[in-house]
C-alpha cells in the first residue's frame, strides 16, 4: 500500500561485473532509491527563454515575486528546446530574436516532438505589428506579449494559461 | 327579552373592545418594527456607503504599490546588470540592454564629452543613424545643453530636430562626462513613465568611470 498518496517511489540495484580476464564475479552496488511526487502535487514549471540577461532577470523575478511557479531559464532557441525536453515546462515563455536558433524556429521544433508539442509557448516580443504575430501563430505559438513586460500582464497572463480550472 | 338583548350587546360590545385594545396594541408594535426597520436602514446604508469608500481608498492604494513594486524591480534588474560592468564595452552592452528591455527603446545614443573640444562624440548607438549624430557641439541642442547644465530633459524638447525622449547626463566624480540619450521607444510604449527616469538616471551616475576608459 502506498502510505504517499500522489508519490510515486521505488529503488534500483546495480550489478557491477568484477575480475580480470575470464573470472567474473557479480557485485551488488549499493541501491539507489528515487521518488518524485505526482503532477499534480508539483508547482507548475515556467521555461523563460531569452538571450538578454535583463529580460530573463526581469521576466524571472515578476513571476518569483508574484507567483509560485517554478523558473526554469534557456539563452537560445536550440537550449530552450533541449531544455523543454528535458524540464517538461507547463508554459514556455520564448523571445523571438536570438542566436542559433530563434524564437519561431524553436517554437517550431517544439510541435514536432510529441513530448513538447503541447506545451503552450508564448512569444515575448519588442515587435507587436500584425507581421509578427501572424508569423509566430504559423509556427506554433499560443500567445504573445511584448517588451518592456508589464508586471500585471504578465502575471495575468501565465496564469490564464497554468491556473487549474 | 329586552334584557337579554341588552346583555348580548353588552358582552359583544366588550368584546369588540378588547379586540380593539388588541388591534391598537399590535399596531403600535408593528409601527415600532417599521420605525426601527427604517433606521436599522439607514445605518446599513450608512454603513455600506463607509464601505465602499473604503474599498475605493484600499483600491487606489494597492495600485499605487504595484506601482511602486515595478519601479523598485525595474532599478533591482538595472543595477544587477550594472554590477557586472568592467570596461566600457560593457558598459555600453549593459545600456543598449537596459534601455531596450526595461525601458522599452531600441534607438539610443551614448556620447563622451571632448572638454578639448567642446565637442560630444558618439560612442555607443542603436536604431539611430550613427552619421547625423557623429559630433554635437556643447551647450548646442539638447545634447550639448544636458552635457553643460547637466539637467536632465525627458519629453520632447521645442524645436529639436533630432526627436530626443530623454536625455541624461553621465557624471562621474561629480563631473559630467557624457550623455545618454534615447530616441523614439517602440510602439507599444506610449510614453516613459517614472520607472524609467529613475532607470535613466541611474545609468547616468553609473556610467561615467567605464566611458572614461579607453
């Protein structure tokens, strides 16, 4: 019976193989144990993309400050992407301008991977003519905000996208 | 017969008196309710008007903190980047950063005051064209007035034909040394708020050492 109601535990052993040429011999390595609470029970996750350190700093600490969500950072197009992999972010809050790869072009990657496909991604913009936003809708994004980042918009606006109904 | 009459009409008189009694006895008390129901309302209303005014108040105060918050976040991130400075190449790094991310401006200008001269010469630009704004004379247009008075002048000023929003001397050691100046902001920001004076001058008085250096 799982005495952690939304946890999900468990532990792994290692056998490590131990001799020298045809002697081997199995040896238990110490096990490891691991746990990570349920979705459900985690603060939701926010990726903030951007290769400007203000804006990352700015955007970080109105939703530290006014929030609880989780910040997760990236500097480029092509870390956001590994990084939205590998951190499962609730929003992802991408810049567009940016080195290796832009915002329209990670937002682009990111539908084609089914891991991330679903994650919502809104574009932080210095750029709100018509133009860019429909390009940035053509690519895959939800949403977009533009710079200088208003607080209160901000706040609003993540959490339209991350309150649970 | 007669009496017998008169004692019927006798007893249904006292009767009806006392259900009068009782009548007029009810009516006062519902006439005590009713005036005690209509002052009880009047207080609530009294009570409600407090109310609300002291929403309006609670309501204009909370706005004017949020305010603030964002004041004090924007200076918080523009003096975190300014800490990392060490030469003047980052210090122009650090402006163009600011300006555009926390001010909302991607056309500025950084100049360094030639006391030899006379003269300010351009050291840093964004979105503006470097040519036109190459060499202004001191105590000449806006530029040259913030760099000899070193007043600040947010807003356009009359008959300025380079379309200024801001502009801000750069001090150091209580000298002035250059001006920062900022052109048209984007779109979206109609107008720099107080936030961004605070922000613009506090990249003037941290300015100076690094645009000093070679």
């Amino acid at each position: 019976m799982n005495r952690f109601p939304g946890v999900q535990w468990g532990f792994y052993v290692f056998l490590r193989s131990v001799g020298v040429g045809t002697s081997h011999a199995l040896e238990r390595v110490p096990p490891k144990f691991w746990c990570e609470e349920s979705s459900e029970h985690m603060a939701k996750k926010v990726l903030i993309v951007d290769d400007s350190s203000t804006a990352l700093m700015m955007s970080q600490m109105i939703l530290t400050k006014r929030t609880k969500y989780q910040i997760v950072t990236a500097t480029d197009g092509a870390e956001a992407v590994a990084k939205a992999l590998l951190e499962r972010p609730d929003l992802i809050l991408m810049d567009v301008v940016m080195p290796k790869m832009n915002g329209f072009e990670a937002c682009s990657e990111l539908r084609k991977n089914a891991n991330t496909a679903e994650i919502p991604v809104v574009l932080v913009t210095t750029r709100g003519e018509q133009e860019c936003v429909e390009q940035g809708f053509a690519n895959g994004c939800n949403d977009y905000i533009t710079k200088p980042v208003n607080a209160q918009e901000l706040v609003t606006l993540v959490s339209s996208y991350l309150e649970v109904e | 017969m007669i009496e017998q009459q008169s004692s019927a009409a006798n007893a249904a008189m006292v009767s009806a008196y006392q259900e009068l009694v009782i009548c007029k006895a009810q009516l006062l008390s519902t006439k005590e309710t009713l005036d005690f129901s209509g002052k009880e309302r009047v207080r609530l209303e009294a009570e409600l008007d407090r109310l609300r005014r002291g929403y309006k108040y609670v309501e204009k105060h909370l706005g004017e903190l949020t305010a603030h918050l964002s004041e004090l976040e924007a200076m918080v991130v523009a003096s975190q980047q300014l800490l990392q400075m060490r030469n003047r190449a980052d210090a122009c790094k650090a402006a163009l950063d600011i300006v555009a991310n926390v001010i909302g401006s991607e056309e500025m200008a950084l100049f360094v005051v030639d006391e030899e001269q006379k003269v300010l010469n351009l050291v840093a630009a964004c979105g503006v064209d470097d040519k036109v704004l190459s060499v202004a004379k001191l105590g000449e247009g806006t530029l040259g007035k913030v760099a000899s008075t070193g007043m600040s002048c947010f807003g356009p000023a009359p008959h300025d034909a380079t379309g200024i929003t801001a502009c801000v001397p750069v001090q150091h050691d209580a000298k002035i040394v250059g001006v920062l100046a900022i052109f048209g902001l984007l779109p979206q920001k109609k107008r720099l708020v107080r936030a961004d004076h605070m922000v613009l001058s506090l990249l003037g008085a941290n300015l100076g050492s690094y645009l000093l250096q070679a």
